[in-house]
C-alpha cells in the first residue's frame, strides 16, 4: 500500500512539474517575467521531489511507470494550459499586389481593421496590410484571404504587448466581443450560441455572414448565383423594422467575442402572412443552427399574429428542407419545378416561444 501511495504522489509531482515548466514559460513568452521566475522555483522543488523518490526506489517498476505517466499527463496538461494561456493578440500581415483594394475592402466588409501602407516589390507596386486580431481570430482571417486571386504573401506573427484604440462601430476590437442585446447563449458542442436581432444597417454583420458561404450554398439561399452582394441588395437585406421585416443573427462564442454564423429573416408580403428565408455559414452547417433560427423566427411570427410562412427552396436543398419540416411539422410542399414552395400554417400548433425553442434543444 505504501508503495502504491509512493507512487502516486511521484506520478503527480511529475505532472505538476510539467505542467508548471510549460505554464512559466507561457508566462515568460507574455513578458511576465517575475511571475514566471516565481514558478520555476516551485518547479525546481517539484523536480527535487521527483529526483529524490525515484532514486530512492531506482529499482522500484511501479514507481518508474508513475514517473513516466506523471510526465505524460503533465505534457499534455502543459500543452492545454499554453494553447489557454499564450493566446494573445497576433499580427496577420498581407502583402498584395498593386494599390491591395480588393484585399483592404473584403477585410473591412467582413468586419476587420485593416491598415494598407503602399510600398514596393521586386515586380513593381504592392500594399502591406496589416491587422492585429486576438489570436484565437487568426484562422478566421485567414480563411479569407486564402481564397484571393492572386493569392497574397500571408504572415502571422504574435506580438508582445498590444494597446487597442478605438475602431468604428461593427469592427472587431482585439480583446473585446460586439455589443448588443442578446437571448441567453445555448451550448453547440463546446461553443456557445446566441440569437438576436439584427440592427438595421447591420452590413457587416451580412457580409461576414455572405463571406462564409460557399458557391453551393449562395445559390441555394438566393435561388441563383450571386457572387457578392449588390449595394441594392445589401440594402434590401438590411432595411429591417422589427415589425414587417424581421432578421435575427445566430452568433458564436469566439475567444472573448462572438462572430455571426447565420441569419434568419421573414418578411410580412400580404395580411398575416410572411415570407421566410435562412442561411447558415458552410463551417457551420449540420450543427443544430439553422434549426434554432427558424425555431426563433417561428416563435416570434406567432407572437406577432401571423397565420402563414412560406418559403421558396431549391429542389436539392434537402438540408434546408429538413429543418423546416422539423419546426414546422404542418408544412406543405408544392413542385413548381426545380423551386419547392413551402407552406405553413402557424394556427393549427399555438406555442409561445420558450416552449418552441425548449423542444428543440
């Protein structure tokens, strides 16, 4: 029994030993300097502690193999609080060629700071962009600007010590999520979800959203291939009263933010009666979003009075189709060639709305 308990205490003496190498070294990439000499000296006595028990039972097996499990565990706890610890803000750098419009522009529509300085390459004229985002951020931008063509020079770099300034409204802040009433998160896997309303004049919010579709999946929410939204069309889109033309967001927890994944909308288009209409962001798909879009939309279209959604849906579109017919069990479909047309009747199953989106959680 001793040498079982002997074991265990070097098992864990290990693990912390690790873990606490791995956490002051997080530290001393931070420049928190003094903390980080604080725990290595924990550490150095940890490591004592170790040395001193396994060469008291050199020959002891068990305790070899808690030695080993404790550095394992220790490794990889160590690992978990660095990726925790060490995200900070980073420095994503684009070098594009020529005056860099359409790269400082799909930034910008999509939500973030850029900066463009011109300068000159070894082929003539470019731009350096650069953009500080809070690290967790990074592969997000990134995702952007690896669908450009050309393709442009891509750098990250993480950066020491950062002092936000103030940005317009819309923009992503580094170290701080967007502001705004919202419903109580809902857990998707490990990240949080909320729905709201969406502002009017939210563009950005509709280009981030538009951004993360994919061909396929404009073409189903649009009913035809659209390439980027039209000033007369991202009008249209955001001209929202909260009464005849209704829109909500479905956002996701992201670092300390949170980073719209979806939008749902219906617009009244004849007395008690709407036309509804959703999209959900490729990376997002599958994942119980759009589901809980339509939930909302249907809970506040029948706190609104209304008796009737519909719905116009590519034949193909079976995801879309699916989701409707979950929420909306009543529905109707008519084939009018390539285009279903859907139909409900909000009358015939009266729930409020905690009831409605308790169901489908």
């Amino acid at each position: 029994m001793r040498t079982l308990s002997t074991a265990l205490v070097t098992g864990g003496a290990a693990t912390l030993s690790l873990g606490l190498w791995t956490f002051r070294m997080a530290l001393a990439n931070r420049g928190r300097r003094l903390l980080s000499a604080v725990f290595a000296g924990v550490e150095a006595l940890l490591y004592v502690s170790v040395f001193t028990s396994l060469v008291a039972g050199v020959g002891d097996p068990v305790r070899l193999v808690a030695y080993a499990t404790g550095v394992a565990v220790g490794t990889l706890l160590g690992l978990h609080a660095d990726e925790r610890l060490t995200a900070g803000v980073a420095e994503v750098r684009a070098v594009a060629a020529g005056d860099g419009t359409a790269v400082l522009d799909l930034l910008h529509r999509a939500g973030w700071p850029a900066t463009g300085v011109p300068g000159v390459g070894p082929r003539g004229p470019v731009t350096s962009i650069s953009l500080a985002v809070d690290e967790r951020h990074a592969p997000e931008v990134l995702g952007l600007l690896e669908n450009l063509q050309p393709a442009p020079f891509v750098s990250v770099e993480r950066l020491r010590r950062t002092r936000a300034s103030e940005v317009p409204d819309g923009f992503v802040q580094i170290g701080a999520g967007r502001r705004g009433a919202t419903r109580a998160p809902r857990a998707v896997g490990r990240r949080a979800v909320r729905i709201r309303a969406l502002c009017a004049d939210e563009r950005v919010t509709l280009d981030r959203v538009f951004l993360g579709l994919s061909v396929e999946s404009r073409q189903r929410r649009f009913l035809g291939a659209v390439d980027r939204l039209s000033p007369s069309l991202r009008e249209s889109l955001s001209r929202v009263d909260g009464t005849r033309h209704v829109a909500l967001v479905a956002e996701v927890r992201h670092g300390r933010g949170w980073v719209p994944v979806g939008i749902g909308r219906y617009a009244v288009d004849a007395p008690g009666t709407a036309e509804l209409a959703f999209e959900v962001v490729d990376a997002w798909q599958g994942r119980g979003i759009g589901r809980r879009l339509v939930a909302a939309l249907v809970a506040q279209a029948r706190a609104a009075g209304l008796q009737t959604l519909h719905a116009s849906v590519l034949a193909d579109n079976e995801a879309s189709l699916r989701v409707l017919r979950r929420v909306l069990p009543q529905l109707r479909v008519d084939d009018t060639g390539g285009v279903l047309e859907v139909v409900a009747d909000l009358v015939d199953r009266p729930l409020d709305a905690p009831s409605l989106l308790a169901e489908l959680a």
